[in-house]
C-alpha cells in the first residue's frame, strides 16, 4: 500500500528559475551501507542532493540508468547539483529533459531490515508540466502503485513500503518520465523506517501541542474580527480532542490541521498606506475583472469582511466601497473552437464582458472595454488574428476591425454597461490582430488597424476615450519611438496606456519619466493598464504561479507589499501631474476553483483533479487544452490560474486588507503595529574580486511596513563569497536578524548582485541602450527572428533576447580600434532553453588586421542558468581592429537572451619589430567600426578598474616578455610573406586551448574539452598506465572532442597545437609522462613546457589522461611509443623536473 502526498505546486509556464551546470559522465552503481535503526534511521546518502561542500554527485551514492535510456533522454550534462535546483537549502539535483523519455536515479542500500518505510522528497519541474515521478524497490520493474505528478513549485512527496524480511543489496529507486524541454528538480530525499502505531499518535499529540503554543502570544487588535473568532473556534476544538482520551491519530491530526489553517488565515486588521496628496477626484483606480464570471461559474465563492458567502451584486459593490471606481474587461472574438470548447483565461467572450460589464456600471463604476482582436491572449509574443480574419487582407482587417468594434460597443452599451473608455488591442508592441510589423507594411499597417478601431469608438459615441496599450517601459526610447509612429501615421486616441510588473519593467520613476514625455511631447493622457504584486509566496489551485517568488526584491511579497505596489504606481502616474489618469491591477479576484492544498501543505489530488475539469469545462484556468489548435506555440495542456498568489482575495474567497489601498490613498491608513517589512537588495560592481569581496557592506537598509528605515547589520554567505573567481555576475545571499511584532527573534534575507567586470573596449556591451552599436545579421531565420533588447537581463534592464519559430541563424558584432599593445579576450552572458544537441552557440574575437580567432562554444542550459563563455585571448597592436561576435544558431523555438558582452585586455604586449596595421587586413570593409572607450558606465557606475590592471588568472603563453635590450622575446603569431598571413585558428574550452596554423579545422569547428570524474574509469586508466610506468600518483583524465557542426572528428588530416595548465602540483621528484592510447596500445606523444603550460601536437581527439609519477622511478618499455621524442629533449626536461604523459583512449575500449 502507497500513501501519497504533495506539496504545494505545479507548473508555471517555464518562469521557473531553471538550474543545470556541470557534466554528465557514466555513473558507476554505488552501494550505501546502512548503520542499524538504533543509530540512523536515515537510509539514503548523500540524499540532500549537494548540500555539503564535499558531495560528489559521482561518487558513487546515486546512481543513474537503471534499465531505461536515461542518458539517451538528458544528454550531456544534463544532470548535475545546482543550487538552482535547491528547495531551501544549498544544493539540490537539476535533470533536463533533451528528449522525452524516462531517466531513473536509485542506491542500493547494503542492509535493509524488515519492516515498514517512508521515502520523502521535494520535487518540482518548470516547463512542460507533464512530469510523472515514481518509485520502485527491489527492482526496477517493481514499482509502487502510486505515481506523483510533478508540477512547478516545489512539492512534497510520500511513500511507503513494505519489506518482510531483512533485504541486502535492495535497490530504492526513482523514476522520472517528461517530454522534451522539461526542467526537473529535486531535493532532500529520505528513506527512513516507519513509526509505529503508538509512535505516530504521540507525534501527532505533539504536533496539536505545538500548533496550539504558535497561538498564545497572538494579539487580538491585530487581527481582522472575523479571522480572530475563527482561529478562536479551532483552539476551542483542539482542546476537546487533547481532552478525549481514546481520540485516534486522524483526529488529533486534523485539530491541529485546523489550528494551523485558521492561524494562516488571520488577516491583519489594517495596513500602512501613505496618502497622495492632491490626488484628483476622477484619477482612476480600477481593477481587471475578466475572469470573474467564469471563476464563479466554477464554483467559487467570494466573501464580505466578516466571512460571510456574497452574491454579485455584493461583490461588486464590495469592490466600488473599497475605493474601485473602473473596470476593465478584455474581450476576445470567438474563444471556442469548432466543438464550442472554450480556449480557458476566462473564455472572455462578449457575452461575458457584457455581464460583468452590467454588474459594474450598477454598482456605479465606469467600464474600460479591452478588445484583443484576437480569439485568444493577445500581448507581446503573439498577436494571433480571429480565426474568421486569417485570410484577409490588411484593408479587409481594417474593415473587419471597425465593424467589430462599432457593433460590439453597441450592444454593450445597449445592455447597460457604462463604457468611459475601450483600448485598441492589447500590448500591441509588434502588431494587432495578426498584422505585424514583421510584416511587409510595418507600423503602417498597424496603425491602419488602430485608425480603425478608433474610428469605430468614434461613431458610437465621442464620449468614450480611445486607448492604445504597449509594454516595455523600461527599455530606452520604446515609447518615445512608439508614439512618434503613432504621430506620423495620425492614429486619433487618446490614451497611451503601459502594463507595468514592477519585477520586470524597471524603476517606478523611469515609469514616470517615459509616460511623462508621451503626454508632453503629443498632449496625450497617461495610464497604467495592468499592474500586480503578490501577497503570499504559495500556490492555490495546485498550478502554480508565474511570480518567481525565489528571488529577494525591494517589495515584500505581502499584503503590505502589495499596498506598497498599489500606491507607489499610482503615485507614479500621479507625478505625470494632469496628464496622468489612473491605473488598473489586473486580475485581482483570479482565485483558484477550489484550494487545492491540506493544511500540512500537501496536495489533496481529488480536489486538483476537479480543478483540472474545472478549467477545461469554465475556462477559469489561464489556458485550456482546446486552444492548442488555436495557440500551438504557447499552449500544450490545460492550466490553472498562474496569478491567484497576485490576487487581492485569498484562496478561500476572502478579502485583504490590500484592497482598500484604493480608498486609503486618499486618506491615509495607519498599521496597527510596527514590524520589519523589507531589506533592500543592493548592488556592487568591481573591477577584481578582491575589491569586489572588499565592498561587500557590513550593513544594510531595512524598512518597517511604516515606510521608516533602519541599518541592520548583515552576514553574507561565506561560500558564495568563496566561490568568486573572476569576471562574471554573482548572487550573494545575505542574512539579517530582528524583532518581530511580538519581540521574538527572526530572520530576513536579501541578496547582492556582485558584479565583478572587466573594462570592456565595447560600446553597449549590456545592452542599456537597446541594439545601439551593434550589428545585428539574420543569415537564415526564414524571417521569424524575433529579438527584444530589454527581456530577462543577467542584471540592470537591458538584454538581447532572441526567439524564432523557425530555426535560428543569427549574429551580432562590433568592432573596435585598439590603442594599446595587448592581447584581448571576450565573453559573454547567456540563458535560455528549447535547444539541441545541434546548436552551434558561440562569441568569437577576431583580429580583422591579422586574422588570428579565438571562439569559445557554449549551449542553453536553462532559463536564468546563465552561462559565461571566455574566449582565450588574441594579440592586437595598435591600430589593430578587433571584432567581437556572437553566434547563435539553434533549433526553431529555442530561446534565450545575452548579456553583458565584453572584450578585454589580458596582458600587455611590446611594439614588434614591424607592426601589422590595417593595410594588412584580410577582412571585409565593411565590417561596422567604433571607438574603443569604457562600455557599460549604467551597469557599473562604481567600478573602479584599471586599464593598466592585468586579471592574473588571464595570464599565459600570449603575455610577451622583454630582453634587457628592450626587443619583444616573442611576437604575434603571424607568418608573413609580403602582405600574405596565415590566419591562426584559435579554440578553447575548459582551460584547453587549440591552435590551427593549417587550416585544418572549419570556421564551424567547435572544440569540448571536459574533466572526467568517473573514479572507475580513472582506476581502469590507471592500472593500464602502471604496467608501463612505476611510481604513478596520480591520473588526470579530459575528453577532448571536436565538432566541425555536423560531425565529431576524431583523426584530422594534420596536427594542431594543444596546450593546457598542468592538472597538478608536481612535488620534488616528480615527473609528467606522455602517452596516447589507441585500442589497446598506448603510444607515447612529443610535448613540451612553454611559459608553465603544457604543450604538446596530436592529429587525434578523444580521451587524454595525464599522468603524475615519480622521477627516480625507471620507466618500463615494450610499447610502441609513436612520435618519438629526441632523447635531448626528454634529459631537458628530466633536468627541469618535469616529463609529460598524454594517455588518449577510447572510453568502450577502456571500461570493457
């Protein structure tokens, strides 16, 4: 028998934070020993999946591919610790799906007694949704019953078995089944023996105990009358079940239960909301109710400030006395398809719209009309035209469009509804009503469609304000290029309305500004069209949400954190002064069917499955599985409400205090006690990690929920501090301690954006200024490209984003004069997902003098798991051009963005005894040029780098040095023959470095060089190297592959040049050894030490190991050792201390 159990989750439209770093290699099967009951009652290891700083996801604890095709389904690299994938603690197990299938994990545990076991564990999966998880003990055929559906906030699991005699070597397994792209995390795994009857009743005695202490200190004025007398009921019965002595365990379990929720729902009695002075009578504070007719419809059920069950007509004007005087209500053509099946999001057709409508204007509030003209969502990714409007032409549209609008608005009007104001489209960046500005005619077209549009309000009545609607605040110039366009191609509105999410669309007082010169600059008015904040960091109806709750922001995610968004928005409007008219937060009463969560946090599975009908047959969720048809690139299952947590209700229906922020605005409220709101999250760019470790601050600033501020002193996290090592951007976590409102003891966290930059030779590196200074070339994205410079940026606002429904094909560059004899490297910044093993994903440097090339690969490993590529350097001299670019071609929908581009100096060079100048130049003239000067001034304001500073980890072979006589030892690269050059090919990957003097390798040929780990494998390498070799400490083994991008290439037509740091400290005495394996021979391979790395020329790519033995030890014979090295040149190196050995074999002969 299976008891199961969830934890609060589902999935969230790939918002998720997604996490995989590290590399995929062979897992050898582990066996755990287990220590008797009395000692441990833990049976797994190492199940806090990475937690200590010694784990090893390799060692053996966990093993991988238990009879199915799990490394076939993850790919390489697909399974690693992250703390990406950590469910409140360091460390947890991310596993990407690169194609469906099933990928199983399991340890054998050496001693298992008979009895009766709970495996537990937290998982959660991003992306897809459609994720199954089971066990399976003994073996893998041996499944429990039950199986879990994984969904994307993290959730509880519970199972339980059975073994009736002592077990040895007894799997205990897990299998995961998902489709492609599929994100899966999980955490704190537990295998433990069963409590027994008596066990479980004290347990939950205690439990009830406890539930009940939390209650005694709490103060009665704090709290809402209605949610007081609630918590009072439930203690009263709690103490009649401690009471009852034959009370069974459920029972028990249940009062405490209800303890526990009633707890939860005490609302607080008031909440601080600062007045805005000389706020206007008619500024607008209204809310979005599209949803509300089908949330009811799914059973639903609001509720007045004392708890009572309201109709409504009681709702609505609940709304208008809370301060709400406008609603908005979208509306979309035919939201069904051809079985009248609705699409899901409210199915907001116009016979809703006419309801809610109607409900409003009695309840004495103005109504705003949003059409989409679109039969489902309509915002910046998609403008989907009405099914009826495919196939016609952009005058026919415009024609379609004004009838709509003309005909529809009438019977609204006819119905009662008291229409102030209908937008034109929604979101509308890129196109309406499947006109594009992709398209042949452009803005024109869209512009057509808003003429008419607006003309069709115009007939109806001059009464009504027209509005158009557009997102994107923050990034530079949006609006001021939007509504110049709107000027030129004289669209009559009156409105310019913007979506504002203040987690993505910058400061409130950018809001300001760009509103501000819209309204100045064309007398328009100003609004916000859609707003939203959470209050509660939980999941209601067992979908999950799109609020990444994970991160620290500058507002509380609570009922004060919403007032605080409500009122800081409206305030921002305010400041346009007359222009600025109002807001509206959207969807405030999107509360869940059912809640779908028991009191322990757990998921009740039969009320999710009726949440999930729900959804297909009321359309309350945000998207059915009918609309896939419709909407196939954004829809693959049906879904729940992903906002509920943004809500101004609670799950049960309930009003919050933050409702009133509409009303209170205009006097001002009070909380009824003061208590630590919020830390603020901070910045820090550097130019180094010591200065960046020296800047971290000792204090931070806290606000209470009465907008007063304090300096708390904070503790930052030592092992991310440790973990700086270079130029990239990292997240600090930091810790403070304070006072709640009841004097007891807490902790609140935040967290440092520590950016450790370089001073970059580029002009908008991250991207601040949207595309300016680059050079952006579609080379085959069949014109589906889609890039936006502003969405899902490593730090600051600015980011390239790219999209394509098609394959992508794509790049961007710079180029820039250098002033400074020095050798350069670039890097950058990259997330993303939906790739393959295919893509070809790469930033490149280019000496456009000379012609050397350093690239450096990467791939997409998830949303926000950001990638840092280094490309090794290239010398440059000065009046040298050097070009950066980045190069993504990738499988059609992949998606990501970039970020912070840099090109750098590693090391100084002298002036050679001729310098190549720019009349040697082997590149095209018409590459795009600009002055080198410090980039990213907005990213890194406090950055105090040196351009004389060289990163000393940067340093290697390319660093020239100076005779006494001032002459340069060593120069560029370059073989000269008159004007002609021979192009250096340059790879790196890993610390390994490749260079091509030959032209042997493609411009395409991307090098992988990966540490392998597998200790079996390095036992096997290792016992072979000792048949040849005494005194060996230590074996070292790297896979080094090639991909010309459609084949590996393992034998080339000529040599290249590799070199690499030593993987080791050599001690006195003792040596290196070369050796290259083929099959079952190993074979000796020349090198040498070059400025302390290892150099060494092969023609062959596969598994190298590099061996450390001792130097007095004789070296054993009998093997065919290849490319002899001259017997000078290995006494050379014995004198220096130093032999090397290169073992290349192949991973099937090797492990057979």
């Amino acid at each position: 028998m299976v008891r199961i159990k969830w934890m609060k989750g589902a999935a969230c439209l790939g918002l998720t934070a997604a996490l995989l770093a590290g590399q995929l290699v062979t897992a050898v099967p582990g066996v755990v020993t287990a220590q008797a009951a009395e000692q441990r009652s833990e049976f797994f290891t190492d199940g806090d999946l990475g937690d200590d700083a010694g784990d090893d996801l390799w060692s053996g604890n966990w093993s991988f591919a238990d009879g199915d095709n799990t490394w076939s389904v993850v790919g390489d690299g697909g399974i690693a610790y992250s703390s990406y994938a950590a469910n409140n603690t360091k460390s947890g197990l991310g596993i990407y799906f690169n194609t469906e299938g099933t990928v199983s994990m399991y340890q054998t545990i050496a001693d298992l007694p008979a009895g009766s076991y709970t495996i537990t564990g937290y998982a959660k999966e991003s992306n897809i949704g459609n994720t199954e998880l089971a066990v399976y003990t003994g073996a893998y055929d041996q499944m429990l019953d039950e199986k879990a559906t994984v969904n994307g906030q993290f959730q509880k699991f519970s199972f339980t078995f059975t073994v009736d005699q002592d077990m040895t070597d007894y799997k205990v397994g897990f299998q995961i089944t998902s489709a492609q792209g599929a994100w899966v995390c999980l955490d704190s795994l537990s295998l433990t023996e069963r409590a027994s009857d008596e066990e479980e009743r004290a347990e939950a005695l205690a439990e009830l105990d406890s539930a009940v202490t939390a209650c005694s200190n709490l103060r009665e004025s704090y709290y809402r009358a209605s949610s007081w007398s609630a918590l009072q009921n439930a203690l009263t019965a709690a103490e009649t079940i401690k009471e009852k002595e034959d009370a069974a365990t459920e029972e028990i379990r249940d009062a405490a239960d209800a303890v526990k929720t009633a707890r939860n729902q005490l609302k607080q009695a008031s909440l601080h909301v600062e007045k805005i002075e000389n706020l206007s009578s008619d500024f607008i504070k209204g809310v979005d109710l599209s949803s509300y007719v089908s949330v009811t419809d799914s059973g639903a059920v609001f509720k007045d400030w004392d708890g009572n069950v309201i109709g409504d007509e009681a709702f609505f004007n609940l709304i208008k006395e809370a301060g709400v005087n406008y609603v908005r209500v979208r509306v979309w053509n035919n939201p069904y398809d051809s079985d009248g099946n609705g699409y899901g999001g409210g199915n907001s057709d116009l016979d809703k719209a006419k309801k809610i409508g109607k409900l409003a204007s009695d309840a004495g509030m103005k109504v705003l009309i949003d059409f989409h003209y679109s039969d489902f969502w309509a915002d910046p990714d998609r403008q989907t035209a009405p099914k009826e409007w495919t196939d016609l032409s952009v005058s026919e549209k415009a024609d379609a469009v004004y009838e709509y609008t003309k005909d529809s608005l009438q019977e609204l009007v006819d119905a009662g509804v008291d229409v102030g104001m209908v937008q034109i489209g929604n979101e509308t960046n890129h196109g309406i009503a499947g006109v594009m500005e992709s398209s042949e005619g452009g803005w024109t077209d869209i512009c057509t469609i808003f003429s008419a549009g607006s003309r069709a309000v115009r007939k109806i009545s001059e009464d009504i304000l027209v509005a158009v609607h557009f997102t994107d605040p923050q990034t530079p110039g949006n609006y001021e290029k939007i509504s110049a366009t709107l000027n030129e191609n004289h669209v009559d509105y009156d409105v310019f309305a913007s979506s504002y999410y203040p987690s993505m669309h910058g400061s409130m007082e950018n809001l300001t500004n760009v509103l501000k010169q819209v309204a100045d600059t064309y007398g328009k008015k100003v609004m916000v069209a859609e707003t939203s904040w959470a209050w509660t960091k939980e999941d209601g109806d067992g979908y999950g949400n799109s609020f990444d709750a994970s991160k620290n922001y500058d507002y509380s995610i609570s009922e004060q954190g919403q007032a605080n968004i409500l009122r800081d928005v409206m305030q921002a409007v305010a400041n346009v002064e007359d222009a600025g008219i109002g807001m509206f937060y959207w969807e405030p009463a999107w509360i869940p069917a059912s809640y779908a969560y028991q009191a322990d946090g757990s998921l009740n599975s039969s009320i999710y499955s009726e949440n999930l009908e729900k959804w297909k047959e009321c359309g309350c969720g945000w998207a059915s599985e009918y609309a896939k048809i419709y909407d196939k690139d954004h829809v693959d299952q049906t879904g729940g409400s992903v906002i509920d947590n943004q809500a101004l209700f609670d799950f049960e229906g309930n009003p919050l205090e933050s409702l009133n922020v509409f009303k209170y605005v205009n006097t001002g409220c009070e909380a009824s006690y003061k208590v630590l709101d919020v830390v603020k999250t901070i910045s820090v760019n550097a130019s180094s990690v010591e200065e960046a470790k020296s800047l971290m601050p000792g204090t931070i600033e806290g606000t209470y929920n009465d907008g007063s501020t304090e300096q708390f002193a904070v503790t930052w996290d030592e092992d991310a501090l440790n973990a700086i090592s270079g130029f990239n951007v990292y997240q600090i976590p930091g810790t403070i301690t304070y006072q709640d409102e009841y004097g007891v003891t807490k902790t609140m966290t935040t967290s440092c954006t520590l950016a450790v930059l370089p001073d970059s030779l580029l002009q908008n590196g991250d991207f601040e200024e949207g595309e300016e200074h680059w050079t952006v070339t579609d080379n085959g994205s069949a014109g589906k490209l889609e890039l936006k410079w502003n969405d899902t940026p490593l730090r600051g606002e600015g980011a390239m984003h790219f999209w394509s429904s098609e394959a992508l094909d794509f790049s961007i560059e710079q180029t820039v004069t250098v002033s400074q004899n020095a050798s350069y490297a670039a890097s950058m910044q990259i997330q993303g997902g939906s790739g393959s093993d295919s893509d070809h994903i790469y930033i490149e440097v280019t000496n456009l003098t000379t012609g050397e090339t350093a690239a450096q690969n990467t791939a997409l490993a998830g949303y926000t798991n950001w990638q840092n590529p280094n490309t090794a350097s290239v010398k440059a001299y000065t009046g040298n051009k050097l070009r950066v670019k980045v190069v993504i071609q990738a499988a059609a929908s992949a998606w990501g963005s970039v970020d912070d581009v840099f090109l750098y100096k590693t090391g100084n060079l002298a002036t050679p005894d001729r310098k190549p100048d720019d009349g040697d130049s082997k590149t095209d003239g018409d590459s795009k040029t600009d002055g080198g000067s410090k980039a990213d001034d907005s990213k890194k304001e406090d950055s105090k780098g040196d351009e004389s500073k060289v990163d000393e980890s940067k340093k290697g072979s390319d660093e020239t040095k100076l005779s006494e006589s001032g002459i340069a030892e060593k120069t560029a690269d370059i073989e000269e023959t008159g004007s002609a050059k021979t192009e250096v090919k340059t790879l790196a990957s890993n610390g390994v470095v490749l260079k091509d003097s030959s032209g042997i390798l493609s411009t395409k040929t991307v090098l992988t060089a990966q540490k392998i780990t597998d200790s079996k494998m390095i036992k096997k390498v290792e016992e072979e190297v000792k048949k040849l070799l005494s005194g060996v400490k230590e074996v070292v083994l790297y896979e080094l592959n090639l991909n010309d991008g459609t084949t590996e290439l393992h034998q080339l037509d000529g040599k290249v040049e590799v070199s690499l740091d030593l993987p080791f400290t050599l001690g006195e005495n003792e040596i290196v050894k070369v050796y290259r394996v083929d099959n079952d021979q190993l074979i000796e391979c020349p090198s040498q030490i070059e400025n302390g790395k290892l150099v060494f020329t092969t023609d062959h790519f596969s598994t190298y190991a590099f061996v450390r033995a001792e130097v007095s030890q004789n070296v054993q014979t009998g093997v065919d050792s290849g490319d002899h090295t001259e017997a000078s040149g290995w006494l050379l190196l014995s004198m220096l201390g130093l032999t090397i050995v290169c073992a290349s074999l192949r991973r099937k002969r090797i492990l057979k």
